[in-house]
C-alpha cells in the first residue's frame, strides 16, 4: 500500500509545469479580451446644454432681409458672433471652453460670419466685398469684391468660397480669381444661404421654391425640398428650417444627392432672421455641436423719452413689429406674429388690444392723415389696401403688385401713400393705386419719411455700400444731401420739423434741421439713448404722443443669449 501511494505521489509530480500553468494563463487572457472589448464599446455620448449670455448692453446684430449673425467652427471649439453695443455690429470670437469673447479689430460693420474648413479663418461681407480675418486678430484681408445685397457664404475644403448676392450664386476659385457667377435654372430665382456637401464638388442653396443642390462642375441644379437654410450633417441627414419656424431633418443619400426619407422635427422655436433671413442656428460637423437662438414672441411696449427714461405701455405681450402711432397720438397700428401675421390696433393709454382680421396680413399698419383709415399690406393676394378705424367695413384693395411687394410707411396729404417697392421709394395712389417713383437709383432705397411741412423727403440708401439717411426735395427730388455718416436707418421728423431722428445700432440720434423752402443741417448728429430694444429689423419703432419713441422691447432670450447642445448627433440618432 505504501508503495502504490508512492508512486501516485510520483504520478502527481510527473505532471508538466506548462499545464499547471495553462488555466490561469487562460482566465487572465480572457479577463484581458473582455477588458479591451469593454473599452473599445461605443458609449452613448452625453448630451448636454448651456446657454452662453452675451455681455450687458450687447445684442445680436441682424441685419434687416440677410441675417445670419454667427456661425460654429467646424471642431466646435470656437463661436463667431456679431454683437452691436450701440456703434454698429462687430465680429466677436468665443473659444467654448472660455469665459469671454474678444472681438476683431478691424470687423466693425461686418455681416453674415463664416469660418474656414480648418477653423482659423472667418469670412465675412462688408462694404461690397468680402473679407477675411484670422482668429487670431490680425488685420482683416479683402478676398474679392461684391455685388450687391449679399445673402450668406460657405468655404469648402478645397479652399473654394461660395456666396450669394442680390445677384445671383458667385463661386470664388482661389486667391486672385474673380469670382463667378453660377447660371442657375429660370424656375430657381433669389438664390440664398449656400452650404457646400462633402466633397465641394456640390452645394445646397436656398431659393423662392426651397433648397436645390446645385453641381459646381456642370453647374446643373435640381430641387430637393421645401425649406430653406440647409446643411448636410454626417449623421447622413439635412437639416432645414421649415416656414413653421422648427428645423427639420431628413435622411439624404449624399452619393445620388437625393431624399431618401421623411421630414422629422428636430428643434422647436428657433429664431428666423427678417424677410429672407437665414434660421439662427449653427452646426459642427466634426464634432455634433448645435447652437441657435431661440425665437420668441414674448415683446411688449414702451413709450421713451430723449433721456432713455421708458414708460410701459400695459398691453399684453405678443409678437410685436412695425409700431404706427395714430395722428392723436392715442393709438398705435402694430404687426403682429407669428405668421401669418396680423394686424391689430393697441390703445397706448390703456393697454387694450383689437385685432383687425387682415387675410394674409404680412406689413404693417399706415393711418391716414385724419386718423379714421388704416391702410396695410395684405400679402400677395391681396396686396396694398385699406379699412376704416374704428373697424366697420370690408377691406378696399388699392394695389396689388405684380412681382414685388410694395410695403406703405406713410400715408400723405392728397391720399398717396409713400412706399418702397423693388428697392425704390414710390408714392401709390389710394384712389386708384397708380404707382409713381420718387427715388430710384441702382442702390436700395427703403424708409421713406416725409417732413411735416411736406416739403422734404428723408430715406435710406445703401449707395455708399452702407446705409445712411438723405435728405431731397419732395416731390420734385434734385439734389440729395447726406445727413448721417457712419451708417444710420430708419428716419423719423420731429413733429415741427426742427430735428431729423434716425436710428444706428441700438442707438437713436437726432440731428437739428431747418425745413421751408430750403432744408439745411443746424448741427451735427447726437447720440440720445443706447438701449438693446427690439431692432431687429427696419422700422420696428416710431415716433410716439409728447415727442416721445415707441418702442418694441424684446424678450431677452432672443438676442442676448445662445443655446448651445453638445453631442446633438446623438440625440438625433435616437429619433
């Protein structure tokens, strides 16, 4: 018995080491396969939101018809922004892991920011061309010259810039080139926002039909959808804004550049720019960051003195535009959104509201000179016409434009209405709705303003390649005399004619003048109040009852403030 126990013992011990080893070797390379599979597994990236205030006394800067006021580097890092404290917009830059922005010298009046491919560029409009300036700060540099009105740019990654102008779709080769016009079909006209796809060989615009994608090469079109404003995202979807004023994705086969699902919404409230203006909000591709101002229809009233001291109107808030003050003073004519808009009649000293039930109202209220007619502009159907106040009757159809609308600023002794149509300023007949220009030059002329004595025609032109106010015999025209330097709109006369006020940025400026048989500057232009009201478009205040301005205050969600989602991709992957 011994001795079979001594050899099971030797059995025992004869048993190689290596397979006393292989079990444990075993266990511990499966611990370290299950460990590397556990770190290369995707994890969901968080999505988070932030808001980012601008500094006090600060607002986003939008430019009446052709906002689009910031833009997203395509890492995600940085943020450009225009930003207006009173002297007119400049270009701002946030790096997002940072507390404060810092602005570029040499940006003042810039429009419509856009960054390179690699995020060390931004380019940007500015007095008929296009700029562009490093990140950094150094000294901006003249790209090219432009043509007209301009409506947005995308820089490609093969360092093609495209843009858009009053004039059509231009594409910018490389430094030194001039730029060239794209010929796009008839049936796309008012090209818009240009957003280059992967690749750079194609591009999407918008236009008055919806988005096209347009072939660079070829210079072919076709039209994809209904809204405006989109962008190709890697998720492989466009996203868009729709007229309900959501963005909207859908999925998109970038290969066959064709739609291949449904519209989804993705975001709700998002802030439209005036007239044509793009969607307010920015996407980075590499990195799945969204950011966009959230629209708001949250305005209220305020009636202000020289000082700046404001009295509330006590109406209740709503999407107020286009404040008219009646002849007595006791009553203001506003706009009111969302659209379709309509127009209603608030009592100034009681805070009371009436709406006036115009179809397809999309302007503004006009009175006539004794107070008992509103006129107003009732969209494409129904074009110029007028009602009597109070609100008794039927609207009277005046004039109904064939092409382009023709939007009423004042309603004149001899029953004209002084308007501005086509970026000219013309009087339309309330009679018969004969059509007769006044100012019509190659510039845009908007705001027309007539001198009490009615002798004197205020507007704005941008003939200078900035807006400012002049100054011409009416009706008769001749000469004009510049009234502002540095930029102004919105013009506006004292009710005895001795001051000509007109609006800079979020500032309002009065300037002494002499009317009568002749008109003459009595002194130079003074600032009365900088405050961020609600000027994000022409003619969004007037002059009020006792000498005072009617004002629109803003919510201040809607300029003074970004929401900012990061990883978005992932959240839209989950719908």
């Amino acid at each position: 018995r011994l001795a079979t126990e001594h050899e099971a013992v030797a059995r025992i011990e004869r048993v190689p080491p290596w397979r006393r080893l292989l079990w444990p070797a075993l266990t511990a390379v499966a611990l370290v396969v299950a460990w590397l599979g556990w770190q290369r597994a995707p994890l969901p990236a968080l999505v988070s939101r932030v808001q980012i205030h601008l500094p006090d006394g600060q607002q986003l800067s939008i430019a009446p018809s052709r906002s689009d006021p910031f833009d997203i580097s395509p890492d995600g890092t940085r943020l450009a922004f225009l930003a207006d404290s009173g002297s007119g917009p400049e270009l701002f830059v946030r790096d997002l892991n940072s507390l404060a922005a810092r602005a570029l010298e040499g940006t003042r009046g810039a429009t419509q920011p856009f960054f390179s491919p690699d995020g060390r560029w931004i380019g940007f409009f500015r007095d008929n061309s296009l700029f562009r300036v490093s990140v950094t700060g150094a000294a901006p540099i003249v790209v090219c010259a432009t043509r007209g009105a301009t409506f947005g740019g995308s820089w490609g990654p093969d360092n093609r810039i495209l843009f858009a102008t009053d004039s059509g779709l231009f594409l910018l080769n490389g430094p030194g080139a001039p730029p060239a016009l794209i010929p796009l079909d008839s049936m796309f006209r008012f090209a818009r926002w240009p957003h280059f796809l992967p690749g750079a060989r194609h591009a999407l615009a918008s236009t008055d039909s919806g988005t096209i994608v347009v072939d660079l090469d070829d210079q072919s079109t076709k039209w994809l959808l209904a809204g405006d404003d989109a962008r190709y995202i890697p998720t492989g979807h466009l996203v868009f804004l729709n007229e309900d004023r959501r963005v909207r994705a859908v999925s998109f086969d970038l290969r066959r550049q064709r739609i291949t699902g449904s519209e989804f919404p993705v975001l709700d409230e998002v802030f439209r720019g005036p007239g044509s203006g793009a969607g307010f909000f920015a996407v980075a591709p590499g990195a799945g960051t969204l950011v966009y101002v959230r629209a708001s229809f949250n305005r209220t009233l305020a009636l202000v003195d020289r000082d700046g001291r404001e009295t509330a109107v006590p109406a209740e808030p709503r999407g107020y535009r286009f404040p008219a003050v009646s002849p007595d003073g006791r009553y203001a004519a506003v706009t009111v959104d969302p659209r379709p808009s309509d127009l209603w009649v608030v009592d100034l000293l009681r805070g009371t509201a009436e709406r006036q039930q115009t179809p397809g109202h999309d302007g503004w209220g006009v009175w006539s000179p004794d107070g008992r007619r509103l006129a107003f502009l009732g969209g494409r159907a129904l074009g110029l016409g007028w009602r009597s106040f109070p609100f008794s009757s039927d609207p009277v159809a005046i004039h109904n434009p064939a092409r382009a609308g023709t939007f009423p600023k004042q309603w004149v002794a001899g029953d004209q209405l002084l308007s501005y149509s086509g970026g000219d300023v013309v009087a339309v007949s309330v009679r018969d709705g004969s059509l007769r220009r006044l100012v019509a030059t190659p510039a845009i002329e908007q705001e027309p303003a007539l001198s009490p004595d009615g002798r004197w025609l205020a507007y704005q032109s941008d003939a200078s390649g900035t807006n400012e106010i002049y100054v011409q015999a009416f009706p008769e025209g001749g000469q004009r005399e510049a009234v502002s330097a540095g930029g102004g709109v919105d013009p506006a006369w004292a009710a005895d004619g001795s001051e000509l006020y007109y609006r800079r940025g979020n500032t309002i400026l009065a300037v002494p003048v002499q009317t009568g048989p002749r008109f003459e500057l009595k002194g130079t232009p003074t600032a009365l109040f900088t405050r961020p009201y609600d000027f994000t478009q022409t003619g969004n205040w007037t002059m009020g009852p006792g000498g005072r301005f009617l004002m629109i205050k803003a919510d201040p969600t809607t300029t003074t403030r970004f929401q900012v989602v990061f990883n978005w991709f992932e959240e839209l992957r989950s719908r």
